[in-house]
C-alpha cells in the first residue's frame, strides 16, 4: 500500500466511523429523548476519529511488516532470488522502521485521547484531531520510500517462478539450439515455462525423477543469451549460477541455429570462465543430414553427442548428469 492510499484509507474509515455515531439519550421514565451535550458529542466524535485512525493505521502498517516472510523461513532457492532481485537487508531495514513508525503512532493516540478528555471547547478538541492528524501524517512521510518500497518487492516476489529446492542443472547455449527438445528427451515430458521478473520469456523448466528425488532443470532465455544485459538480468544471471549445480552448455553441430559452431564455441568459453559450476557439453542435432562432423567440438572439449529424434547419447547424458552432481 503506497503513502497516499494508506493515508486516505486511514481517515475516511475514522470519518465513517464518527458519522455512524448515535448521540441520542433516552429517558426510559418519561418515554422522551433529547441529545447529548454538544461538547460530550464533539469531544466522543473527535475521540473515535483520534482511535479509529491510530489504531487501523498501527493494524496496516503491521500487517505490511508481518506479511513479507523472514528470511529465515524461506527456502534457500527463494532466498537467493529474493536477495539478488530485492535485498533482504532493505527488507529488513524497511520493516524495522515501519515498526517504529506504527509504535510511535500508538504513543501518539494515547497523548492525544488525554489532551481530548481535558478540553471543554468544541473548536480547540476540533483542532486537536487534526493535530494529531497531522502527527500521524508527518510520520507515515517517513516511511513513504518503505512503503513504497515493499509494495515494490512484493510485485517482484509475487512473479518469482516456482521453483523447487532440489539439485539443479542450469541449461546454457544460444538460441535455437534445441535446448526444448533435448529437455524432453532427458525428463520424458514437455518443458513447462515459468513467469520470471524482466524477462519476456521466462524461465523453461523440466524434471527428471531420480530415485528419492528430482533432478531440476532450468533454460534461461533472455538471460544468458544476451551479450548486453542490464543489472537485473545480470542479478538475475547471477542468482541462477548460485541455484544451480551443474551447467549444460548445448552445441548444435548442424548450425541451423543460425550460429556457426565458431560463435557457439566462443559462447561456450565465455560461460566457462564466468562460472564456477562443473560444465556438461552437449553436441546436439548430430542426426541432420549433412551436418558438419561433430569433431569440430569434440577434438577441442569433452563433449556428449545426442540426437533427441533417435535417442542416441541421452543415456550416456543422464549418467554424466547424475555423476556429476554427485547423487
């Protein structure tokens, strides 16, 4: 919730609240009414707007601070990506004032209830509200760029993708490589996309069941395809390498890509250099007639060729795979 809207929130529902008072006094005796004393009205009128807005401006911002998870309590797959994209020190710090704001909100509602109960003049209790109003708005000024802020980080963290905390294979290679098609080949299924924060692609995922456990797979197109990424694709690059385990860097050895196998190959090394994980190549599209020999790459780098129509080499690949992380 941004500053404005908290703001009007707090006091519209103070002024229903007020309006929906009921300042007639019966007199069961004699059947009659009659209204309270103008002073008891404005001063219990003035009151309920004092704690009604204190007391749900104290709720909200509360329930702003409680409703974004320690970090404690979040996976470590989800820590990662909530550190790199947001920042759980800026969390921390957000909530930590936005708590000392709703506290210093409820000190001020008690001051200014007892300051209320003294006065005997309707103008002076009136302007005594909107001191206290102003008090409250001057503190919620404070926390604006917090709120502001976390209803920022929420948005964010609401698209992350779901993922699970299970060993993770980061597939890597530029487009067209048939990374789709080798991930069905490998898990037995249709990879599934997942929405990702500043990507227009997302993330494709797949799994591959392996004893007690799965083995998570994860393309990342718009990432780690782009030679000019901005800071967030480059967090978000980042916080992928820390996930994952092991890195499958696909070759296709037919260049019908649209990449010669000298431009992949360059890719290829710059992805080595930049990551400390253990690298899978993998020379896919061997099958193509008319494809360049696969030892192009091979006489270069350990490599596994497949072909995801006839099946050759995907059980060679699921065994280095499984090797590899060491399962």
């Amino acid at each position: 919730m941004s500053y404005d809207s908290l703001l009007d929130m707090v006091f519209s529902e103070a002024s229903k609240k007020a309006d929906r008072l009921d300042f007639t006094v019966k007199k069961t005796r004699y059947g009659t009414t009659r209204m309270k004393p103008v002073e008891e009205m404005a001063q219990q009128k003035e009151g309920v707007r004092i704690s009604s807005c204190a007391n749900r401006f104290y709720l909200k911002l509360m329930n702003i601070v409680n409703s974004v998870p320690k970090k404690k309590d979040v996976p470590e797959i989800y820590n990662i990506f909530a550190d790199e994209l947001v920042g759980w020190d800026r969390i921390d710090a957000a909530q930590t004032k936005i708590k000392k704001i709703a506290n210093h909100v409820r000190k001020l509602q008690g001051k200014y209830l007892d300051k209320l109960k003294k006065l005997d003049n309707t103008a002076r209790m009136r302007r005594t509200r909107k001191e206290f109003y102003g008090r409250l708005a001057g503190d919620a000024k404070k926390v604006r760029n917090d709120l502001d802020f976390l209803s920022s980080a929420s948005g964010i963290l609401k698209e992350l993708p779901s993922l699970k905390d299970e060993p993770t294979v980061i597939v890597a290679g530029l487009p067209n490589v048939g990374k789709t098609s080798l991930l069905k080949s490998i898990t037995g299924s249709k990879p599934k996309i997942q929405p990702y924060p500043f990507t227009t692609k997302g993330l494709m995922m797949g799994y591959l069941p392996y004893r007690y456990t799965e083995i998570q797979f994860i393309d990342t197109p718009g990432l780690l395809d782009r030679k000019k990424k901005n800071s967030i694709e480059v967090h978000s690059q980042i916080a992928l390498e820390k996930i994952g385990q092991l890195v499958m860097y696909v070759f296709d050895v037919s260049e019908t890509c649209g990449y010669t196998i000298e431009q992949q190959m360059k890719f290829y090394k710059r992805m080595k250099r930049e990551s400390d994980k253990p690298m899978i190549a993998v020379v896919n599209k061997i099958d193509v007639i008319g494809v360049p020999s696969p030892t192009e790459i091979t006489k270069t780098i350990k490599a596994i060729k497949v072909s995801c129509d006839s099946g050759d080499g995907v059980e060679e690949l699921k065994k280095e795979i499984v090797e590899k992380l060491k399962l």
